[in-house]
C-alpha cells in the first residue's frame, strides 16, 4: 500500500505534474522529485502547490519520473 500526492503547475497544454510524492504505510518516503513538464510552465501555482521556477530548475522529466514510479509499484 501506498499514498501519492501531486502538486500541478499550468503549461500550455493545462495542469501538467510538477512534482510528485510516494510515501509506503508505515509514512516512508519512496519518491519525492520535482518534475519538468512536457510543456512551458505559464504559472507555478505558488500559491497552492508550493512550487517554484528556482525549486524545477534541474529537475526530471516526465518520461524519467514514470519509471522510477513503474521501478516501485511495477
């Protein structure tokens, strides 16, 4: 058993990830990165996600993110 929680940003294309959490049962933390979204970012959401431009710098892709996630619950 586990619990995820995402904070979403807004991209061209809507609400895109931007950062994504994975705790197990017993509140161990499995995952917690940043994620670069496939497209621009036209707002962070600071307000409700927390998210920064200076917090994403660097962080993952999608595409690198989703199989770090499919390596857990795979």
């Amino acid at each position: 058993v586990v619990a995820l929680d995402c904070e979403m940003v807004t991209t061209l294309n809507g609400f895109e990830l931007g950062r994504l959490s994975i705790v197990s049962e017993n509140s161990q933390v499995l995952l917690d990165t940043y994620v670069t979204p496939c497209n621009p970012i036209l707002d962070y959401n600071t307000k409700y996600s927390g998210l920064t431009e200076e917090l994403m710098s660097g962080a993952p892709s999608l595409l690198e993110v989703r199989e770090k996630v499919l390596a857990l619950v795979g």
